[in-house]
C-alpha cells in the first residue's frame, strides 16, 4: 500500500523508536479505558520478538509546551505493563542526555516509555531540530498513532523523514479497514453520520455525497436540515445560519445520485434529560415548545431497510441523546441492526469517533463491528478525504 510495515525492517538488536497514541482517560490517577493500549500491544509483542528493545514515544492531553505534571505519561506504566506484559521503565523527558542515558541502559526484552512529547513546544511546531534529537534514540522509527495522523508534529511527522520508517500494526489495521470502506468499497455503501453540527461536519457531508450511495443523517445535525426544509423544529439544537449550506449539500446529493435519508418521525421532550416526558411526532410537526432528542421508530425502520441493502457501513456520530435513555433507541436500533448484518457477512461496518465508539458499546455491539477505529479528529479527516500527515510522511 506504499509504506513499510514491520515485516519490512530487520529489528534484531534495533532501537524501535514506537510513536503511539496512548492519549486515554484516567480516572483518579488509574486508566479507565485502556483500549488504545491493548490496540498497541501487537505491536510492542512484534518488535520484541524480532528482538528489537521497544522505546515509546507519545503524547498526553494538551500542555501546550510547558511541563505539566498533570499531564506526565507516567501515572500510566502499570496500566502499560499490564497490557504488554513486561516491565516499562520511564524516562522525564523525550530526548537530551537524560532520554539517551535511558535507552542506552535498557536490556533486550525492556521497554522504554518516554515522557509526553508535546510538554516541548517544538513538537507541535513540527521543529526538525527536536525531531533531530529524537532520532538520535533509535534506529528504526515505528509509527503505530493513526488517532494522532492529523496532526504535522515532530513524533508524527517530522521524524519519519530521519530513520528508515514503518507502520505498525495498529497503523496497518486502521488504513487496511479504511481503505475497504471507502477507497474500495463492496457496494451499496452507506454512510450514517450523526452528531451535534453540521458546521464541525461540513467538509465530511460534502465528501461522503460525491462517494456514498446513501448518506443516513441523524442526531443534532438532522434537525439543521429538516429546518432548512421548512419543517419546524422547536427547541432543537439547530444551526439555522447553516440552512444554505444544508440545502447545498442536499442538491449536490442529486446530482451524484447519492440517497439521504432524514428523520421522518422524531422523538420529542420538553426536557434534555434521561427518562424526560416524550412523544413521538411526525418530522412535520414538532411543538413550538419542544426538542428533538432523537429519531422516530419509523425512521429507525427506514434506516434498518438501507442498512439491510447495502454492503458496506461507515459511521460516525449517533443518531440521537444516546447518553440520555430512552433517546438512544434510534442509535441502539441502527447498531443492533449492523451488528446483525456484520456477523451474518452480508455487511462490512466499519465504526470510529469517540461519542459513535460509546454509542456502540452502550448498545452492547462494540465487539460485533468489522472495524472499531481508535481514532476522533483523525478518523473525521480522514472520512473527509484528507491526507493525514503522518501517513503521508511514512509513504514518502
Ligand atoms: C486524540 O485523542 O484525539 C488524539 O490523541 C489527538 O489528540 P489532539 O486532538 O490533542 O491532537
Ligand atoms: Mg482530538
């Protein structure tokens, strides 16, 4: 596919130097979703048993250039040595004499866990001259952070142009996954995309129109293009300053013969909380004093009739208030019916965001999709049509 994998480097005896996104939440000093570093386990277990001595560079939270203790790596070496199965020592800082005294001492079978790279303010300025000092570290560099692709930094980007460079196997398993779903896909493919706004998913709409055969729009947004309609929305969360660019995209869908499905019926409250009063009204006929919280049962129905016809999912945001019961009916009744589909091989569902992630687990198919991204921001920009610097640089 153009770039490296491990398989492609001789490891025996190299310093790997192992950029990954391990940017996961704690609660209370502990980890409370680990999944991004069992996704990087595979990785880690690859290079040591080709015997090369693992040194993992990443990033944690936004400290914007200062030293944060707030926002040190460390407090994560257990929940790391839990997952690989092997001790992690820890160095304060990502490079200089302190980070090079560290990888000189470590022992074959060691990993090396290196302070979070963004407390230097030259890693997000993508400075060639920290990336310098970082490939100073190792003898091969290993990028396994697709979650952290969108971003041009010296661990991501920069340093991929020093030291022969590959991807690892996260890495390899997210563009494998996203390739199939959308650079060639088993049609019909379809795309649903929920959320809040349509400003923040603007450039997604416009792209998945010109490439989707049908395009499910829910959750928040849905209610910025049923305005634009000329349907009444109530309270809604509603950008009506986006009504143009709504109708825009709805025409150029036309035009590319790509299907868009709105809410028909929607669900209803006075109230944006769990267990609020609520009724279900036609799209036509939401209350002057009342919110949409979700989509309606014959949506839901709607939806189900094009997951059931199509080949290949890509989704993106939930469909209503998942995070508010009874307002996740729509999204629970869309991933139970992909999930379905998925293990009977008649669809390949491919899942990424962080709200689209918990919406899935909550609804208890998390395990059930083809493909569960680990990536936010990157997997959007990537849907987007984008090129993700950290990828390029690897194929370069
Ligand atoms: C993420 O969690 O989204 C990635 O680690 C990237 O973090 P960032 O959005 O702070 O660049
Ligand atoms: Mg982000």
């Amino acid at each position: 596919m153009g770039w490296n994998t491990l398989d492609d480097m001789d490891l025996a005896g190299k310093n790997v130097l192992l950029r990954v996104d391990i940017n996961v939440p704690l609660e209370n000093g502990a980890v409370s979703d680990d999944t991004r570093i069992r996704r990087i386990a595979p990785s880690v277990a690859d290079i040591q048993a080709q015997g090369g001595k693992v040194i993992l560079l990443a990033h944690f939270g936004r400290p914007k250039g200062q030293v944060d203790p707030q926002m040190s790596l460390r407090p994560l070496v257990p929940a790391l040595e839990t997952a690989f199965g092997a001790p992690v020592l820890f160095c304060a800082d990502c490079r200089g004499p302190a980070a090079q005294a560290a990888v000189a001492a470590l022992q074959t079978g060691q990993i090396l866990l290196l302070e979070n790279t963004r407390f230097h303010a030259r890693e997000e300025r993508n400075d060639p001259g920290l990336a310098a000092e970082m490939a100073l570290l190792g003898d091969i560099y290993c990028n396994d952070a697709f979650s952290t692709a969108h971003r041009a930094h010296a661990s991501t980007e920069g340093l991929a142009h020093l030291l022969p460079a590959c991807a690892g196997r996260l890495m390899q398993a997210e563009l494998t996954a996203l390739e199939q779903a959308l650079a060639q896909p088993k049609r019909p493919l379809t795309a649903v995309v929920g959320g809040a706004k349509v400003s923040s998913k603007l450039e997604l709409l416009g792209n998945l129109v010109e490439k989707v055969d049908h395009l499910v729009i829910g959750g928040g947004m849905a209610n910025t293009f049923l305005a634009a309609q000329g349907k009444p929305v109530g309270t809604s969360l509603c950008e009506h300053d986006m009504a143009d660019t709504a109708r825009d995209i709805l025409a150029k869908a036309q035009t590319t013969g790509c299907q868009i499905l709105l809410p028909s019926d929607v669900v209803v409250a006075r109230e944006f909380k769990a267990g609020a009063q609520h009724e279900t009204v036609a799209a036509t006929a939401c209350p002057a004093d009342a919110m949409i919280l979700d989509a309606g049962p014959a949506t839901a129905a709607a939806m189900a009739k094009v997951l059931q016809a199509s080949k290949t999912l890509i989704w993106n945001g939930p469909m209503g208030a998942f995070e508010l019961p009874p307002f996740d009916a729509a999204t629970n009744a869309a991933a139970q019916t992909a999930a379905t589909l998925t293990k009977s091989g008649q669809l390949i569902s491919v899942a990424g965001g962080g709200d689209t992630v918990a919406a899935l687990n909550q609804a208890g198919v998390g395990a059930d999709f083809s493909y569960i991204s680990t990536a936010g921001g990157a997997f959007l920009e990537w849907m987007e049509g984008k090129t993700l610097p950290g990828v390029a640089a690897l194929t370069q």
